[in-house]
C-alpha cells in the first residue's frame, strides 16, 4: 500500500477499493438492488448499500465472523465509499443478518440474474459469446433432507475434484468472452450435466435479451439429439462431440449450429 492510498490529512484509506466501489456505482447495481429488495423500515443503510460493503470486503477479509465485519473497514474511509456520516459500527452483523434474510427470500440466482441484465448487459460489457460450464462444491457435515432447500439437495454425485466421499452440491454459470459471470443457477448434487447446461442455455435465451447474435460454448455433455432438438434453430450454440474412442489422437470436433453459419 502506498501514501498515494491515505487520504489527506487523515488515518484513513482508499486504496484498490476505490476502482471497486466507482465500477459498482457506474454499473448502478445499487439501485437495482434497492428497487427490488426496498427498505421495509427506517434503517439508515440500504440493502445496495451493504452489499456494497460486502463486496468490498469479501476482497480481503474473507471466512470471517460477522460480528468481525466492522473491523475490516477501521481504517477504510466508509464515509466516502457508503455515505456521509457512516462509520463501521453501521456495518454491524444484524445489518448483513438483514440484507441476506432479504436476499435469501427473492431469491440469490434471481436477484444475481436482475444485476447482469440490468446492469451488465445494458453497459459496454455486452456479451456476444456466452461459456456455460458447471461445477461441483464438495461439503462436509450433515444435511437433513427436510432443511427446507427448496431447488436443490446436498447429496451424492459425479464429483469433479474427485471427493467421492463427500456430499455435494452443482453450480451452472454462464460467462461472456471476457470472463464476467451474467448466470447462475445452483443445482442438486446429483444434477445431470446434460439437463443442466440446456436449462441455462433456455434461460439465458429467454431472458437475456442481447441486440446482437449471441452464441452459446458449452461441452460435450451439451451435445445430445434431445438438446439440439429443443433448444430451438434460433438458438445460436458452439459443442463439441462426444469422444469414447480408445483412440485418443482422434480429434473431437466442434460443431456450430447450422442455422448461424448461414447468417
């Protein structure tokens, strides 16, 4: 951390996070959040507001105690970042405590969804070609089947790092070319790739609406009779074939929808 960091005149930083805090308030992200999860009392920070701070945070104060949040922005100038007059003690862990019990009822993969259309695609971060990939999340402990998870169940599957031990969980993502996630969608540890990259693909398709031709890069598991049939000819994709030969100097390759290359 340089001087340059320090404000003047003052114990106080802003450092990094001040390119952090400017892209979250260029891409008006708070105001979207506000306009869907509104104060329902006279709190003096919004629901934008602290995730703001979270985001702010979750850059280098990470696997912390809530009630330890404050301290991370002891010398941060919150002031400038969140508002006049807002000190740490306003960022204590009944205020996160709200901001995700209003998150978890409208729902994480929805309001995640509204950000990238409202603020992502609306902006020069447009996407033109969208990578969709699953993963798994391997976890520990116990999970009882009535916990009210509502999607998904934490259960036994494919495991891609390999901890058939573990129970898990499946979480789809679509990226554009520059790497900036505009999709997710969490899904049961026994998920099957192929059911879930079509689903993601159906959903960006109906409800990221983008004025240029976009294409969809997904892998093999994509690359079913059933998928190619019900995604649709408008529907621009990018797959590759599915290879079991024995023969691996067998090349495997892509395959464009038809319909694009005619266009």
């Amino acid at each position: 951390m340089t001087s340059s960091s320090f404000i003047e005149g003052s114990d106080v930083v802003i450092s990094h996070l001040g390119i952090v805090a400017g892209a979250y308030d260029s891409l008006g992200i708070c105001n979207v959040i506000d306009s869907l999860l509104p104060k329902n009392r006279d709190y003096i920070l919004s629901h934008g507001e602290v995730v703001k701070a979270m985001v702010m945070n979750g850059l280098g104060y990470t696997q912390r105690r809530f009630y330890l949040f404050p301290s991370f922005f002891t010398d941060i100038a919150a002031s400038r970042f969140l508002g006049s007059g807002i000190t740490p003690e306003h960022l204590n862990d009944d205020v996160l405590g709200r901001t995700l019990d209003a998150i978890a009822a409208y729902g994480p993969t929805e309001l995640f969804n509204e950000i990238a259309l409202k603020s992502l695609l609306q902006s020069d971060y447009g996407s033109y070609c969208l990578h969709v990939d699953t993963t798994s999340f391997s976890v520990s402990g116990e999970y009882d089947s009535d916990f009210n998870s509502h999607e998904i169940s934490i259960t036994y599957g494919h495991s891609k790092d390999h901890r058939t031990d573990m129970k898990q969980f499946v979480l789809g993502m679509a990226t554009d070319q520059r790497g900036i996630p505009l999709y997710l969608q969490p899904a049961s540890g026994n998920a099957s790739d192929k059911k879930t990259l079509h689903q993601i693909i159906s959903h960006l398709t109906d409800n990221l609406k983008h004025p240029s031709k976009v294409y969809h890069v997904a892998d093999a598991a994509f690359y079913t009779a059933e998928n190619i049939t019900t995604v649709g000819s408008h529907t621009f994709w990018i797959s590759r074939v599915s290879c079991n030969c024995e023969r691996r100097e067998i090349p495997c390759f892509f395959l464009y929808n038809a319909i694009s290359l005619c266009r």
